[in-house]
C-alpha cells in the first residue's frame, strides 16, 4: 500500500490506491472474458494495487461470484467480492430488521436465510421491511400485495435503480423498472437504495480495504449505475465501452467519467 499524505485526494488511476471493478460488460460478457480482463487483473497484482469486485447480482453469494470468475481466468479473492446482496445484509442489520419481504428470486431468498434474515410471505404484516429486487417471475398479484404492503406503512428499499439489465438474449425489466411501478402506486420511494449507483457498496469497500474513498478509482461500463456511483462518492472514474455506453453519451451525461477507452486492457498504461 502506498504511503499518502492524510488529506490526499487520487486526482488520477496512478494515484488510486484501490480499484473497484464491475462486473457484466466491464470484466465478461455472458460466460465470455472480455478484451484486457486478465491482462488488467496482472497488472494490479503488479503493482500491489488492491482491487475489489463490486457487482449489482443479487442471483449469486460472494463465494460463488468470486468462483465463477475464477473459472473464467481471473484472480478474485473471495473476500474482495462486494454485491448488492452484501449492502443489502449489511443495511438490514444496521436497522435491525429481522424479518422482510422479498421480491426477488428464491436463490436471493435462500442466500438471505442463510445469514439469518428470514425472508417472509409477500404481504406478511409481521414483516419489519421490504427488499425490492429483480424478480423475472415477477407478477401483478405480488405487485399488488407489495403495494398494499408499502402502503400500510412497511418500509422498503430497493437493491438497485438499474431500469434495465442486460443479458444474451436482450434487455429485461429491471429493478428500477419495479420502483417505478411502486412509486406511481403509492407515492412512496424506497428508504434506501444498497447496490449501485449507492454510495454504500463503496463505503463497505473503503472500511474493508482502510483506505479512504476519496483514494479509490471504479471502472465499469454503465453511465447510470458505475460512473454515476463515482461521481456520488467522489472516487475517479473510468468508463469502458465494452458494455452498454457509447462515447456520445459518455461526452455528453452529466456524469462524465475521467476517462474514456475501448476496454479495461487500455487502462493498463494509466495505472503506474
């Protein structure tokens, strides 16, 4: 780790003394490395320049995102994965819920019961909050008993505002497409958004890594979601269009990003 003055603020990739990277259309693409991934990964190993993963998946744990990489050449150590489940938790147990609603999938629900957060019926009265999340079997029927929920006064909070998300075969509903739903229904935004554009995937990271924020850089492939989450935590930011941003945007968002390449391989020559 580098030795920096107390109130020094990264103006640079060189100077970041950690990087955070995304993952889908930053790292891979569908089960498929992307261009300068595993050369980009050497590089910070290289330099002793620590790296984590932060990912808005609430399909898989830590342990099985870190492994699923691993298979695909890259070196993540499991300790050094951060997701929108891990912030979510993290929340949870901050407020001291013990018991919520989900609208998400049973793979979420399965991975939050087994940290000890029991995920209850949709519409349970006993509940002590709401968890809003992708659902690809969502219904209007859990919609409905959601919105009354929220309405009766249960508080929620959404893993992500992503409106769409991106896969093989083409976009999907996202979560921030369920919010808006919500929020039109009842007029009531969620207490606390935990994944990305969050500041608080950032902040978990900072306290694991002991390096202050304004010392940290994140390169990731989204406008709305990693620039915009950057650009909230002050952190340097670097946009890759391997993803779903084009250079147009990117010149012309109001979350401009400090740089802008190809992909993560062009980072390499920036970084010492």
């Amino acid at each position: 780790m580098l030795t920096t003055p107390r109130k020094f603020t990264a103006t640079n990739l060189k100077e970041c003394e950690v990087i955070l990277l995304d993952v889908g259309g930053t790292l891979k693409k569908g089960n498929q490395l992307l261009p300068g991934a595993v050369d980009l990964i050497q590089e910070l190993i290289r330099l002793r320049k620590p790296y984590y993963i932060v990912s808005n998946t609430t399909e898989v744990s830590e342990l099985q995102l870190a492994e699923e990489l691993r298979e695909l050449g890259l070196h993540v150590k499991d300790e050094h994965v951060f997701t929108a489940n891990t912030a979510t938790l993290h929340y949870c147990k901050k407020k001291e819920w013990k018991r919520v609603t989900l609208l998400g999938t049973k793979k979420q629900a399965a991975l939050y019961n087994e940290q000890g957060l029991e995920v209850m019926p949709i519409g349970d009265s006993t509940a002590d909050g709401i968890i809003v999340s992708q659902d690809p079997t969502l219904t209007y029927e859990a919609l409905t008993a959601i919105t009354r929920q929220i309405a009766n006064g249960t508080p929620y909070i959404a893993t992500n505002t992503d409106p769409l998300s991106f896969g093989e075969n083409g976009p999907s509903p996202d979560t921030g497409a369920t919010i808006g739903f919500i929020g039109v229904a009842t007029g009531v935004e969620p207490q606390a958004v935990t994944g990305k554009p969050s500041s608080l995937l950032v902040e978990l990271v900072a306290e694991h890594a002991e390096v202050p924020v304004r010392r940290m850089g994140m390169i990731g492939d989204q406008l709305n979601v990693d620039i915009k989450m950057a650009h909230r935590s002050g952190l340097v930011s670097a946009l890759v269009l391997s993803g779903n941003s084009t250079h147009s945007e990117a010149e012309s968002s109001k979350y401009r990003p400090d740089y802008i390449v190809e992909d993560v391989g062009r980072l390499i020559p920036l970084l010492s």
